[in-house]
C-alpha cells in the first residue's frame, strides 16, 4: 500500500473500538425465532427505524415502506397468514416437508414489535437505476431492513425476517394501495439470548457455505472452484 493510500485511509478510518463494534454486531446478528416478549420503548423503536431510513437506495428512490401492526387482531390474522403457507411450504418440500414442520420459523405471537414492510405502489416511475434491473427496489429496500437488524442487535434486540405469506393476501388485509407489495414480516423485541450460530445451522437444516467458494475474479469460477482468494 502507497504512503498516500495509507495516509487517506487513517483520515477516514473509525477508530478501532468502532471498527471491530461494527464488525462484531454483523457477526452476531441472527435471524430470530424465540422472543421474550416484553417492549420496546418507544425511542428505541424510532432510532431503529431511523436506522431503517437512512439506507442506501438505487436512485435514492426510498421504495420501502413501515407498517407497524399495533392491533392485536390483524396480528393474529397475519399470523394465521404465516401458519397457512407454512404448510404449503412443508408439502411442497416432499421428503423434507416434515423435518421443515418441525422449524419454529417465526415469533409473531412472542415478539414485543411487529413491522410489514413493503415496496412502494409507484416505485416504476424511478427510472434511474432500474430500467434494466427492476428488482433494484426490493434491493433498496432489503438495505434497509438490514440496517434494522444491525441496529437491532446492537440495542441488544433480536429480529427475525419472515417471508412466508401470500404478498397479495397481506396486502389486502392491510388495505395497501394497488402495486404495493409486502417483502417482510419482522419480528422485534427482547430475547432470552441470540443464537451461537444461525438457527438453521443448529438444527441441522443447512450449512452456510464459506466465503471462499462464492468469491471470483474476472469470470464465473469454473465447475465452482474459485478463481481467487483474497490477498493478505
């Protein structure tokens, strides 16, 4: 590394505390099923979402919308939502559908918080960045639900994404403008303690693959191999 490039960087660099706070906060965050129940104050909640607010968007379109579900009977009513895909999803698993039955994989009823996320019904007027890739809003608003989580965490709260529901059913049980689209069911709030590892690895439903096997330079990696690996 040049002198120059060192000297740049010790300009912008956090301190070292901060450094490893921000990595350790991305190492330890889990996608949460088991929750506490208790509250989360309401300055709390509104700094997360802050948190939320402030991701990156293509185009700075700010596709992402919060819905935070406060009515005791629309949250049954998602959580039955949940239940009932759960089971499709299970049949539609075969062999495994009934390992998967046996995944707690949501906290609706426990959680302190519940949030529906969705993109907005007139994100296809944001042109910049999406004329040739429209999925670009739901990767805009994915940032931000990470930076949720992030925040989450280091407020010492879990947070689990759930994706098991029917877009248009969810929709219109929260009455959403036509084109709005639900991505995200989250569960907020205290927990008894956070996963060692992600919670499908300690159940033995899958295994993350390393780094190394998803990493490549300058192509596609061959029958998989990678092509590179970071230099020292």
């Amino acid at each position: 590394m040049s002198e120059r490039s060192e000297r740049t960087m010790s300009t912008h660099r956090y301190p070292a505390s901060d450094r490893e706070a921000i990595y350790r906060v991305i190492a330890e965050r889990r996608d949460m099923r088991h929750f506490a129940g208790g509250e989360v104050d309401p300055e709390t909640l509104q700094r997360l979402l802050a948190a939320a607010h402030r991701a990156p968007s293509v185009g700075m379109m700010q596709p992402w919308r919060f819905c935070r579900i406060t009515d005791v009977r629309l949250r049954s009513s998602i959580g039955e939502l949940v239940r009932e895909e759960t089971e499709r999803t299970a049949e539609a698993l075969g062999e495994r559908g009934a390992e998967f039955s046996r995944l707690k994989v949501e906290g609706i009823a426990d959680c302190a918080e519940l949030l529906v996320v969705a993109l907005t019904e007139d994100r296809e007027r944001h042109i910049f960045g999406r004329r040739t890739m429209p999925q670009m809003d739901l990767a805009s608003a994915s940032c931000a639900i990470q930076n949720l989580w992030l925040a989450a965490r280091a407020e010492g709260l879990g947070m689990g994404w759930v994706s098991l529901f029917d877009p248009e059913r969810l929709a219109e049980l929260l009455g959403f403008p036509v084109g709005a689209e639900p991505i995200a069911v989250l569960c907020l709030g205290p927990v008894d303690e956070f996963y060692a590892r992600p919670m499908l690895e300690e159940t033995g439903w899958t295994t993350a693959l390393p780094l190394d096997e998803l990493l490549a330079e300058n192509g596609w990696p061959a029958d998989g191999v990678p092509t590179t690996t970071p230099s020292a």
